[in-house]
C-alpha cells in the first residue's frame, strides 16, 4: 500500500512540475527568453526577410538584441521583427549578459549618427543598405549611400543595424 501511494504521489508531483513549466513558458516575455538564452550562453539564429543573422546573444535592451557573430562586428536586432530565432544545439554555458544600452533600435541608430560610422542597415522589406546614418528622428533615419545619395527609411522598418 505504502509504494503504491508512492507511486501516486510521485505521478501527482511530476504532473504539477509540468504544469509549472507549461504555465511558465507560457507567460514569458520575448525579452526575458532572450535573456535566459543569453545568460546560458547558447547561440541563436534571427531570421529577418532574406537574412539570417547567427552568433552568441551578448545583450538584451528593452526592445533591441545583439549578436556578436564568429566573425565581424556586432550586430544589434530590433528582435520584435524577427520572423523567427531558433536556438542552435550546444551545451549550456553560463555567462553574464549585458541588458542596459541600448534599449531599442532607436538609440543604436542616434549613436551611429554622431559616430558618422559606416553601417549596414537591414530593412523589414528590401535589400540591406550600406551608408552612413546623417541622421536619425521619432519617424525615420537618413542614410548618406556611397552615390551620394540621402535615402530616408521609416524607423519601423530597420530590422538590424551592424557597423562596416
């Protein structure tokens, strides 16, 4: 009688262990599953449009994420116009993750405007663009390209920016 109330119990706790973990992924935020992957070290992979985008998440903004790839630069993500991030397979390293500047997409774009870096910028829809950011307000950037050309894009259309 005892082993089988053992039993029970044991069934009892593990389908509540399991409606904990359901109900927790259920109620995570992006933002914080990012963390959690960044703070166990994994890579992942964003796809945005025709680009994917893969390497070690080092840091998680209110809005914004970055990779730093096996090689080039960083590359930060607005990871709410992701159309997917799958986490590649790999064992599990804890690691500290940077989760204050910046914030959004926004004030990586102001800091490549007063830098006058070159960067690429990757768009919801479109191409990627190469230039330098002039200028970034509320509502777009504006993007000097090698012709000498000024292209305007609506901030809500830069899905990444990494510096060149």
């Amino acid at each position: 009688m005892r082993q089988r109330l053992r039993l029970e119990l044991r069934e009892e706790l593990e389908a509540a262990e399991e409606e904990a973990a359901l109900l927790d992924a259920a109620t995570t935020m992006l933002r914080d599953a990012l963390i959690d992957l960044g703070k166990q070290g994994r890579d992942v992979v964003f796809e945005l449009g025709n680009v994917e985008v893969a390497g070690r998440l080092v840091h998680v903004g209110a809005a914004v994420a970055t990779v730093r790839p096996d090689v080039g630069n960083d590359v930060f993500i607005a990871f709410d116009r992701a159309d997917s991030i799958r986490v590649q397979p790999g064992p599990v390293v804890p690691v500290a993750i940077e989760t204050g500047y910046p914030a959004t997409i926004g004030a990586r774009l102001r800091a490549s405007s007063q830098s006058a870096e070159s960067v690429s910028i990757g768009r919801r829809f479109g191409q990627p663009m190469m230039g330098v950011v002039r200028a970034v307000t509320p509502t777009h950037l504006e993007l000097a390209i090698a012709r000498g050309d000024r292209v305007m894009i609506p901030e809500t259309q830069v899905s990444w920016i990494q510096p060149t």
